[in-house]
C-alpha cells in the first residue's frame, strides 16, 4: 500500500508539512509505505490546455512533459493521497492548484457515458493550514473545488482537515502583527495544534483504512 503526500508549502517543516507528516506518520502505522513531495521543489506549469488526453482513444494521462510528470504518474498509481497545502487569500496556493489541475483533468470526460475514466476508488485527503480562526472561516469559507469534484472523478468524498490560527512567523516580535493576538497564537500552538496533528494523524490512518477496504472489494 502507498500513500503520498504532496506538500503546496514553500516552508520545509513549517504548518502544512507537519500536517502532513502526521498524516503520512497515521499512514504508516497501518503498514503503508509513504512518501511525501515538495511540489516547490519542482519545476512545472499547470495544465496547458494541449487536450493531448481528450483525443480519441488517449491514454488517461497528462500528456505535458516537465519535472511534475515523474509525480503524476505515481500519484495515479498510488494508494491513497493527501494534498496539503497552506491557505494563500482563501484559496490552496498555486502550486497546489496547478498539480490537481494536470492530476484530475484527464480524468475528467467530456462523453456522456461515465463520469470518471479513472479506474478504481481512490481515497484522497485535503490538509489546509491557515492563520485564521476557525470563528473567522465562517464568514469567508475556503474555496476549493478541487474538494468538490473528488468524488465524482474518484468514486469517494475527500476527508478534510485543518490547522487554524497557526503560528507563522519564528519570532512575531521582529515581523508585523497588529491584527494578531500573539498570546492566543501561542496558546493555540501550545495546546491546540497538538490535537490538529493527531487529526491528520488520523486521517492518515482513515485514508489507509479505507484503501484497504476499496482493495477487498476489488479483489472478491
Ligand atoms: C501569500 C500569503 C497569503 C496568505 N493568505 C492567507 C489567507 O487568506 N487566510 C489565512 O488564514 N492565512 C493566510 N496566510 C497564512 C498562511 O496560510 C499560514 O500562515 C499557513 O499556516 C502557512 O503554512 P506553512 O507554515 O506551511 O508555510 C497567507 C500567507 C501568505 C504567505
């Protein structure tokens, strides 16, 4: 079983990748093999719109050649996924934008007799982290329709969890704040984002669950 993580952060070992790290660390706690990808440290574009994968008897695959490529293809061969990735103007970054993009497109088809050309059920995660709280996510939600078409390209809802009002600077007293109670960012880094951790954790440990499941019923 392989379970990838793909990391939207520019920040080795900040937020988002100690989500995502506890999610791959749930993951492999149930035997899964786990590997996590830095998209920043690639050099790729989002789709081309070449169309390559909606000729006529294509392959299901993105067709552009650059170094997300190699990423793409293990994703389709993986077990399960997770995209993490930190909230940039209430939205997933751009990088994490521009590997969904290319990842579920040739999936997606523009015939009337399916809904999916991808294969089997893949269970896929989305991690987000974020300065606001959770009070202030009510007013303005994240966008991300990436979330809203899983399901139908890939036969199961995503699981989504979140860190909120994460700590972002490594010392608030050199950087601008104002609007920022440091106090409750402190307390929050203290005492909550250990249970946001255990959250992907656990969700790690749903995404192989359910893999496993999805296996079995492929396999009677
Ligand atoms: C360009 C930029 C835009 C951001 N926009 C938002 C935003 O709209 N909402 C929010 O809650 N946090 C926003 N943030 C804060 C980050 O989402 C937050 O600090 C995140 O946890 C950082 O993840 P990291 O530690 O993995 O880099 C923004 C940060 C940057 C650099």
């Amino acid at each position: 079983m392989k379970v990838i993580a793909v990391s939207g952060s520019p920040r080795k070992g900040r937020n988002t990748e100690q989500m995502l790290s506890s999610a791959l660390d749930g993951a492999a706690s149930r035997g899964a093999q786990t590997k996590l990808i830095r998209l920043y440290e690639l050099n790729f574009t989002g789709c081309k719109s070449c169309l390559v994968c909606k000729r006529i008897n294509a392959q299901r695959k993105c067709y552009v050649r650059d170094e997300l490529s190699p990423v793409l293809e293990e994703l389709t061969t993986s077990d399960a996924l997770i995209f993490g990735s930190p909230i940039y103007f209430m939205e997933l970054t751009g990088v994490l934008h521009s590997c969904p993009e290319r990842f579920y497109f040739p999936f997606v088809t523009y015939g009337t007799e399916r809904q999916t050309f991808f294969e089997r059920k893949l269970p896929i995660g989305f991690v987000y982290t974020m300065n606001v709280t959770k009070d202030w996510l009510r007013e303005m939600p994240i966008a991300n329709r990436f979330a809203e078409v899983t399901e139908t390209l890939f036969g199961v809802a995503p699981e989504i969890v979140c860190a909120y009002d994460t700590w972002q600077y490594p010392d608030y007293s050199k950087f601008e704040h104002g609007i920022f109670s440091v106090e409750q960012k402190k307390r929050h880094r203290d005492e909550e984002f250990p249970h946001e951790l255990e959250s992907a954790r656990q969700l790690g440990i749903t995404l192989v669950e359910k893999a496993a499941k999805f296996h079995d019923e492929r396999t009677v």
